[in-house]
C-alpha cells in the first residue's frame, strides 16, 4: 500500500478555484504538478499550492513519474487526448464535464481506460453531497411511491451581462455552452439518482447573448445559454411511465437556483443545492424539512454545492488510490460519462431539428 497520492492538474481554473484545495485538504495527497496554457497561470497556481513544478506543456505534467491522478479540468475538446495520454502513462485520470464533445469521443476514452485498469472518473461530485445521497436512498426505499416525473430547475444570471467577455464558454469548437457545462450535472443526476436511463429527449437551445466583447471588437456567440429539455425515463425500480422536464438558465436571475424535484406516488422530495431535502406525502399542505449533513466547503468562494461535494469527493478518490481499488462507490466513471454524452448529443440533434430523439437501449 502507498503512503500517498502525487496530484498534477491540467488547467487553472475550476482546478485552481476548487480541486486544489480539495485535495490540499486531504491528508495523504501531495500537490506534485500544475499545467496550464498561460505558464502565469501556472506558477501563479503552484505558488498558491505549493507545487514543486508548473508548466504550459501538459505532456509534463503527466510524464511525471511522482504524479499518480491527473486531474483534467480543460475545455472539452481537449479531454481526449488528454486522458488517453494519462491512461497510456499509467495514470489515474479525473476528467472534468462534459465527458468530451461527443460519444464517439467519449466511447474511446472507455476503450483507452478498460485497457489499464486505472480509476477513470468523471467529476460529478455533486454526488458525494450526503443530503444528495439520504435523498437517493429515501427515494429507493419508497418514501414517496413510485417517481412520476422529475423535475431539475438550475439558474444563475452571470452569463446574462452581456459584457462579459468571449472565452471558451462561447466556442463551439471548445466545447462551450450551458447544455454541456451543466446539463451534463442534470442528466447525470437523474440517471444516479433514479437508476433509469433516458428514452427520448426534447429539446430547445437558446443563444439570448449572441456576441460578446472580444479583443478590440465583438465576436459572435456560438454556444447556447439556456437549455430546456422534456425526457421520458426506462421503466425500473422506482420508474414507471416517467416524465422529466430540464430548465437550465445562465441568464436568470436574481439568485442561484440548482434544485432537483421528485413529483411521486405518495407525495413529492425536493433537494437543493448544498443538499438540503424537503418532502411532503400526499394530502399535506408544506413541506417537511430533513436534516442532513453539510461537507465543509472552501472559504473564498460561493458556496453552490460543488466545492463542498467536491471536499467530499477528494478524499475518497485518495484513498482508493492508495488502497489500490478500481471503483469508488457513487463515483461517476467513463461508462457513466458516455451515458451522459448520448443525452447531450441527442438534445443537439433535436434543437437542431426541432424533433424528439429516441435513445436505444
């Protein structure tokens, strides 16, 4: 058994922000490499970190033979090469949502990481929230009946200032966009939770901000803001016949709003964003609210759910690395990925088309 776990990091954003304290935090991880496109950015993050080695060359950072888990935190459309390359180094690989641009992407990654026997995870951590997971196992139970519909509402209005500058979020090529970057939260948390895969998707994308400030002029938004979505969920151990509606807004406002609801049999459950749960049975009139635990979260920084699922997360990919497991229970993986990925694919096809998509078992 190894004493600890050597880290390296592809990207400062989201990974300077939140998976670098979230390991930082955990006991027997060292921080060993960060890489970014802007070596500022990368030494501005080791600084913070205390990482012996930053470097604008990814292939750096995963040729490091004291680096044992890659975490990718890039634009989609660099997933791929990079996680192969991980997995080719014989490294544990933690890739950021969407899994990658498409499921012919996403199928590959699958193929490279069944090849090595590594931890191959997709970064839904909103999973280890434990309101999110007493919620799940209240569900199963039958505290509610038979699921009906389901219903996921998430809104956050910083995208709707339309000075916000042009970055990757408004490229297409780069994979940008509401649908991927918190869509892929969405369908994977109805497939987690419910243990039903999706039928059929109908979907709209919108663009409400269709340029943005770009160098010394403006350039054309190519992704969309807004995704509204009607599913149909496989009938299994608490579905039957049902529905799910997807409203998911980067332009609304005034407050943070990421809520997954549950409309069943015997009443209705709702979970908030820090994992709050509220349920009322049949022929109640309010909701009862169940006390749950709150993982600590990382000062400096709002508290939407995913910094304090990731504080929970971290440990567990940690200590499976050093036990030498091949799965973390909830743990999102590849396989989980392209689920995830055949939805996203099917909601542009039918925005695009202005058509349902039905899925394949």
């Amino acid at each position: 058994m190894r004493e600890s776990v050597g880290v390296g990091f592809i990207g400062t954003g989201f990974a300077r922000r939140v998976q670098v304290p979230g390991f930082h935090a955990c006991e027997n991880a060292r921080i060993v490499s960060i890489a970014s496109g802007s070596l500022e950015n990368a030494r501005a993050a080791a600084d913070e970190s205390g990482a012996e080695h930053f470097t604008d060359n990814w292939r750096e950072t995963i040729e490091r033979s004291d680096v044992d888990l890659v975490c990718i935190t890039t634009p989609p459309n660099l997933h791929r090469e990079m996680a192969e390359a991980a997995l080719a180094a014989g490294k544990h690989v933690l890739a950021e949502k969407p899994m990658a641009m498409n499921v012919a992407e996403a199928e590959a990654m699958v193929v490279a990481a069944r090849a090595t026997g590594k931890l191959a995870l997709i970064d839904h951590e909103l999973r280890f929230l434990p309101g999110r997971q007493k919620a799940k196992a209240m569900l199963h139970s039958g505290a509610i009946g038979n699921i009906r519909h389901a219903k996921y509402t998430f809104k956050a209005p910083h995208r709707g200032d339309p000075t916000q500058k042009w970055d990757w979020w408004s490229s297409e090529h780069a994979g940008g966009g509401a649908l991927g970057a918190i869509g892929s939260h969405v369908i994977d948390s109805f497939l987690w939770f419910l243990e039903a895969d999706i039928t059929s998707v109908d979907a709209q994308l919108q663009t409400h901000i269709k340029e943005r400030p770009f160098e010394s002029g403006v350039r054309a938004v190519e992704t969309d803001d807004q995704v509204n979505m009607l599913l149909r969920f496989r009938d299994g151990e608490i579905t039957n016949d049902t529905t799910g509606l997807v409203s998911v807004s980067m332009i609304e406002g005034p407050e943070y709003v990421n809520c997954i609801e549950f409309v069943g049999s015997e009443g209705w459950l709702k979970v908030e964003h820090r994992g709050d749960i509220y349920i009322a049975k049949r022929g109640e009139a309010g909701w009862t609210e169940i006390e749950v635990e709150y993982p600590p979260s990382i000062d400096g920084i709002f508290e939407s759910g995913f910094p304090s699922g990731f504080m929970a997360f971290a440990p567990k990919i940690v200590y499976a690395i050093i036990s030498g497991d091949n799965a973390i229970e909830n743990a999102a993986t590849f396989e989980d990925g392209v689920k995830v990925q055949r939805v996203l694919d099917a909601a542009r096809r039918s925005s695009e088309t202005g058509e349902r998509i039905l899925l394949s078992a």
